[in-house]
C-alpha cells in the first residue's frame, strides 16, 4: 500500500512539530526557523516578533526574511531588527490563515517554516434558540452570505433571507437632505462589504473615534435568559465570577470621549446609574436569547450612499423565544432598534426604511409582496417546487418568509389620543389602519405603522425604478418616487401610467387586496383591478427585493425613535400550492402581532418587558346594557377595590363625555348617558393599580 502526503496534510504536520526537525533547515545549518502562532483581532494591530523562538549561531547574520501570507497585513518595523507588524479588517468573520516564511543568512543558509494566523472576529453572532439560526453584525447589515445567513429549519443548510438592512433619511432646517443606509456594503461598486455608512460603536467626540474604539465596539453582546437568572441569583456568593457578556455588558459609555452615559439597558439594582455587575446589576433583555449591539452614522463618510451624516446612533437587540410547541414563536427572530438624534439638527420628514433581500431558497423563482394592514413584506415561491435541485433549496412544498413592521417610530405629539373608529365603531381610513396604540386613551402614545412598500424593477421595461445609488436616490425610493423621473407610484401594472399603472397615486407596490379600505391609495378606489400583485401584472419569477417605509415624523435632537421587526418563516407541508404557505404566513403574523400588542406571550410571560404595559380589557368590572339608551351600569363585582378610582366615558375620537371621581362607592353605579349622541363609546376605569377598558355602544 501506498502512503500519499497531500501539501495540506505535510502542512498540518508542521503545525504540530512532528516534521519541523526535518525540514527546517536548508543548506546549511546555522539557522533555524520554528513555526509560530499569532492571534489578531480585526481592526488592531498586533506587534509580533517572529524570529524569538528561531536560532541563528553566532557566527552568521541574518540578510532577509521572506514572508508568504495572504488577506493579512505584515509590516516589519523597528529598524534593522526583525519584527513585524500583522493586521486584517473587519467584517470577513473568524478564520484560521496560514502562512509561511524563510530565513535567509549572509552564508547562504535557509530554514523555512509555516505559521498561522488566527483572527478572532466578535462583530457578529447568531441566534440559534429555536428553529432558526440567524447571523446579526454589529455595524446593521444582517443575515449577510453565500447563502444568507438566515437558516430555517436551523442545521438544514436551507436559507430564506439574504440580506437586512435599516435606512434613515430626514431634512434639516435648511432642508438638506441627510441619510444612512445599509444594503450590500457595495456603495455604487462590484465589490460587497467593503462600503458602509454604519459603524459599530455610539457616536462620540470626533477626536475619540479611533481603531481601538473600532474594536471595542465591534462586538455581538449575546445573553439567554438563563444566563441572567443564574447572575441574579448568584452575584453574591464568594469567589463568583460573571460570565463575559455579563461582566462586559457596555450599559455606560466613556462621557470624557462624548459617548452618552446611558447606552445598554440593565437594571440598576442599587439605583446609581452605573452598571456594575457585582452589585447585583445585570442586563436587560427581550425573549430567551438575546443578541445587543450598537452602531452609528457619524464615525466616517458614507460610502454606501454618500449621504451627509445624520448623527444617529442605532441600539439594536435581536431576540428569539424558546416554544417549540408554538408554531409561529419557533419560526420566528425580533428586532429592536433604539434610534437617538445625537445631533444638534431637528429633522423633518424623517423615514425609517427596512432593505430586506427576502430568498426563499433558491432565489430567481421568487415572488414578493405586502399586506398592507398586518404591517407585512413578503417573498413566496412562485412554482410548487422550490429550485431545481439546489442543496439550498427547498423543493416541494416551498416555504414563505416576512419580515413584518410590528410597531413604527412616534407620531408626532398633537396633545391628543388619536383615535382607531369613528363613532359607529367603524375603522377610519387614516394612520390607525396598521398603527398602534391608537385609541387606547393614553395621549401620544401612537406608533406608526407600514406607510409603504417599494421594490425596484431593474430591467428594460421599468428604467425608472431602479435599485438605489445616491442618497437622493434612496429618498426617493423612500417617498415612494421613481429614481429617474422623480414622478410618485402609481396603482396597478409596473407602477407607472406608461407601463400598465392605472392609478390613482399609492404608496404600496403589490399589495393584493390586503389594503381594504384603500388606505395605500389615499382612500381611494383603484381606477382597475383591486388585486394588484406581480402575478397579476404578468412579472416572471425572479429575486425581487423590497423595501418597507414607515414615517415620515419630526426628529429632534435627543429624541429616540423605535423600530420593532419579527422575521417570520411558514410552510405548508400539505398543499403544494406555494398560496397555502403564504395563507399559514398570515396566521403566523396575526399570531405574533397580538401577542406583541398586548405584551403577553402564548405561555403568559411578557413579550416585551416591564415598564411597557398596555391598558387591559381583561378585568372584573362588567357594564350593562350594551348598547345602552339613557344610561349605563357599571358592576365592579364583590371584592373589587380600587384605590381612588376615576371613571371616563371616552368618545371614539378620544374626547372625554363624562368624568366621574369616586371617593366612596358601591358596587354598581349608574351612568347617565341623557345629552350624548349616538355612536361608539369607551367606558375607561383608571385608579394607582391599573388601567381598564370597556366598550360601550350608546343608542336613542
């Protein structure tokens, strides 16, 4: 039997020393070269002396050292003396590099000898808890790989999202415009990831900016709950020692370089406003894992979009639930974004986009979409097979994959609760359509929902809207305008009056018939067809990308904004037609939505923290009659007491009809409703305890 030697396997030979005593050496044997280790972290750079363990006799010199090493910088410095410099860039993930290098003396001897490189890159990491392994970088462009690294069902190889990335475009006083965007880190280029108008870490002094603070910054903090529970419970024992995300955990910021001083949120447990984690403070997260990190618009030029800087600085959390037993939860990532104004500016018409390169699979059989009133984007197959055999595709029965806008920036402060119906409880054609909070009595509390959904047509027959290159392009894309002519989408074929678009002018590209009351469309009917989706306008299969937009709102400086997205992933394992999926998406969606409006999970824990209660309709207190004529009884059930109640009948528009404060009541009081006009009412019970909601329809 033969033995063969591969040049890998003499390499790893090498490594371990087994055959460095052999070929070590080279003509002579004055000098010895002895293979070395060197760690890197992306972004420093690391002084090493290669040649400390090598041995040169005395009675010869070293002339040169030759060095072979690819994707890392090495630079000798220090004069006449042998050591060097080694440096590599962010954003190409951990790896093993080898390399090797020869020594040269003045006698004429040579010695070889192979060394590795070991980058260590912390600018991402993955949430893997339930059925989805979904890879999140610090500096905002997610899922990014060939292919994406959004991996559902988590160790099948099979991906559904390619690429995410958040945008921000507003004017300034002078009505410049200013914007930052994430999509393939291109910038106009071939080259992906190379141009980027994010960076990890928070805004800072320009002075502070500086490789180090990049690679301090350029870290995924990653947490489960269970991480945190142990903490709580044992911070306090002699000798105990957090784990590193923990002891890390970045909830201050260096105020002597302009960083803020509130950065990761914790729960301070003595009440200092310093994290310290042996003081019993410890993190505080969404879900069962969580993934936090930070990044800004304001440390470099925008070579993404040349965009003028904003000064914003994003917070990100992504997080999962661990529910095997619930469908949606277990397909299912979040994320949250915390956007604050660091600037001195007060931006108006600022717009949030979501870039998501949505591939189910295979990517060219695609068809994307939206719906309007779940705050949904969407990418189905467009055949009942997946593919054509791919290893990365889904094959029959193809998935569907959203990524859903749960809850939008503010609106802005009017003083008033803006309302959801009017008073015969029917569902007005305004922001209320898809956003949240409305008309739950609490003054300005209302977010934003889904205000539009664009998706660029790259080809010959819609030259007008194209994939973004400029920041003035991006905007445009963003007020739902073509990139050349500038003229607004219209409803219906291409989205253009000369290419099949009947009108009136919308905000929605292929929405079906999601958008009942026409809201998209200024509530109006479309001049044609209601279903207008790429099947319906005659597009091929293809990999369609979209982005969802939601403002605009006034952005002033110190404000935070918030952004909540769910990426969630249906299939139907039954009926092949690729519809069935995209129906269980549906369900998926509605299923998600309400437990994030109410903050309550499937299992009855809380979806997103303490401190963000919504008002209940679950309480004791009963009214009767409904629909009521001259008045109303409001039942508070034996044992119910509450401290210093205030009850309120609220019109639908969020005006109050009738204010009554109780000092010292019964059980059941009586409402009269004599002077009110018919219509939808709220019968809203306030005291220190808790907020409860009923609804009343009042008739004559």
């Amino acid at each position: 039997m033969k033995l063969f030697i591969t040049p890998f396997v003499i390499y790893v030979l090498l490594l371990s020393g087994l055959l460095a005593p052999a070929l070590s050496f080279g003509q002579g044997s004055s000098i010895r070269a002895v293979g070395d280790t060197i760690d890197l972290v992306p972004g420093l750079t690391r002084t090493f002396d290669l040649l400390a363990n090598d041995t040169i006799l005395a009675n010869d010199t070293l002339k040169s050292v030759n060095i072979v090493l690819s994707d890392i910088s090495c630079i000798k410095i220090h004069g006449s003396t042998w050591i060097f410099n080694f440096s590599t860039s962010f954003a190409k993930g951990s790896r093993d590099v080898p390399g090797s290098y020869t020594l040269h003396t003045m006698s004429g001897d040579t010695s070889w000898a192979p060394f590795l490189v070991r980058v260590h890159e912390e600018g991402y990491d993955y949430l893997d808890i339930n059925n989805v392994r979904a890879k999140f970088n610090a500096f905002g462009s997610h899922f990014f790989g060939d292919p994406g690294q959004f991996e559902v069902p988590k160790g099948s190889g099979k991906t559904s999202v390619f690429v995410n990335g958040i945008w921000i475009g507003a004017k300034d006083a002078q009505k410049q415009l200013h914007f930052a965007g994430a999509k393939y880190g291109m910038g106009g280029t071939t080259k992906a990831w190379a141009r980027f108008d994010f960076f990890a870490g928070p805004v800072m002094d320009s002075s502070a900016y500086s490789i180090k603070q990049d690679t301090l910054w350029n870290h995924v903090w990653n947490l489960k709950k269970t991480d945190i529970d142990h903490h709580r419970s044992h911070f306090w024992e002699a000798g105990y020692q957090p784990i590193s995300d923990i002891l890390t955990w970045p909830g201050n910021g260096d105020t002597t370089a302009g960083q803020s001083w509130k950065l990761a949120p914790f729960c301070d447990r003595n009440g200092d406003g310093k994290y310290d984690p042996f003081d019993g403070d410890y993190p505080e997260i969404r879900g069962d894992q969580a993934l936090w990190f930070i990044f800004n618009d304001d440390r470099a030029y925008h070579a993404e979009s040349q965009g003028v800087k904003l000064r914003i600085e994003v917070h990100g959390m992504a997080y999962a639930f661990d529910m095997p037993g619930d469908t949606a939860f277990k397909n299912t990532v979040f994320l949250n974004y915390r956007i604050f104004n660091r600037s001195q500016n007060t931006y108006d018409s600022t717009l949030f986009g979501s870039f998501t390169d949505l591939e189910v699979g295979y990517a060219h059989d695609d068809y994307t979409g939206c719906d309007v009133e779940r705050n949904m984007c969407f990418n189905y197959n467009a055949k009942p097979v997946d593919g054509t055999g791919q290893t990365y595709a889904y094959g029959a029965n193809p998935p569907a994959q959203s990524a859903t806008l749960l809850g939008g920036p503010l609106m802005d402060a009017d003083g008033i609760d803006n309302p959801r119906y009017d008073n015969f409880g029917h569902q007005l054609c305004d922001f209320s359509v898809n956003g949240l909070n409305f008309g739950d009595f609490v003054v300005d509390n209302e977010r934003l929902g889904l205000q539009g959904y664009m998706v660029p047509l790259s080809d010959l027959i819609v030259p007008m809207l194209l994939d973004p290159y400029r920041a003035e392009d991006y905007y445009r894309v963003m007020t739902r305008r073509f990139i050349v002519y500038g003229t607004h989408l219209v409803y219906g074929g291409h989205g253009h009056p000369q290419y099949g678009g009947y009108g009136p002018d919308c905000n929605f590209m292929f929405p079906g018939e999601s958008d009942t009351l026409k809201w998209g469309a200024g509530c109006m009917p479309p001049n044609g067809p209601v279903n207008w989706t790429l099947e319906t306008a005659n597009f091929n299969p293809g990999d369609y990308i979209g982005t969802g937009i939601t403002g605009p709102v006034t952005f002033k400086p110190g404000d935070m904004q918030e952004l909540d997205i769910a990426f969630s992933w249906a299939r139907d394992y039954v009926n092949p037609d690729p519809h069935a999926s995209l129906d269980k998406l549906r369900v998926v969606t509605d299923h998600i939505r309400k437990s994030f409006e109410t903050n309550t999970l499937p299992n009855g824990g809380t979806f997103y923290g303490i401190g963000n209660e919504r008002p209940s309709n679950d309480s004791p207190i009963k009214i009767y009659p409904n629909p009521a004529t001259d008045h109303v009884i409001l039942d508070f059930g034996p044992g119910t007491m509450l401290a210093n109640p205030v009850i309120e009948l609220m019109t639908s528009h969020g005006t109050c009809a009738r204010r009554i404060t109780l000092s010292d009541r019964s059980n059941m009081i009586r409402i009269g409703l004599s002077g009110l006009p018919a219509g939808y009412y709220f019968l809203r019970v306030s005291s220190d305890e808790s907020v409860m909601v009923k609804q009343l329809v009042i008739l004559h």
